[in-house]
C-alpha cells in the first residue's frame, strides 16, 4: 500500500493506493476535503488558463506546417560559437 498527500493551503489528505492494481482508498470525509481543494484551486487554474491564452494570442495565427516555424524551431538546437 502507496500512501500520497495531498495538500493545498489548510486542507490536507492522505490517498492510500494499491501498488499493484492502482486502487485507491479514501477515509471518511475526504471525498469532501478533496473537493474543497478542487473549489480552493478552480481561481488558480482559471488564472493559468487565462495566462496561456493571452501568450497564444500574442503569438498570432499560427501553421505548424510553416516551414518558416520548423526552421525556427530547429534553429534552437544550432550549435553556438
């Protein structure tokens, strides 16, 4: 048996994990703290997303199929000097 915490600001809880069959089990109430966490973090998650948004925004209409995008791309892995 696994035992992984899991923890956000006050909330804390210990998932216990079958190292063979990947079952998990969870102590009364915990359901409950697992899900307070989710709530606690939804505003964390939406800021990330609205972080990675704007970085795509900035970056334009994009064609990964660009030759001018993979040439740039290879470019990172020149060697320098």
């Amino acid at each position: 048996m696994l035992a992984q915490e899991v923890k956000y600001e006050s909330h804390s809880v210990e998932i216990d994990r079958c190292g063979k069959c990947a079952g998990i089990w969870l102590d009364k109430g915990e359901v409950e703290t697992i899900m307070k966490i989710g709530d606690a973090l939804e505003p964390v998650l939406e800021a990330e997303k609205a972080k990675a948004k704007e970085e795509l925004d900035k970056l334009g209409d994009v064609s990964f199929a660009s030759p001018s995008l993979i040439a740039r791309f290879l470019g990172l892995f020149k060697k320098k000097g």
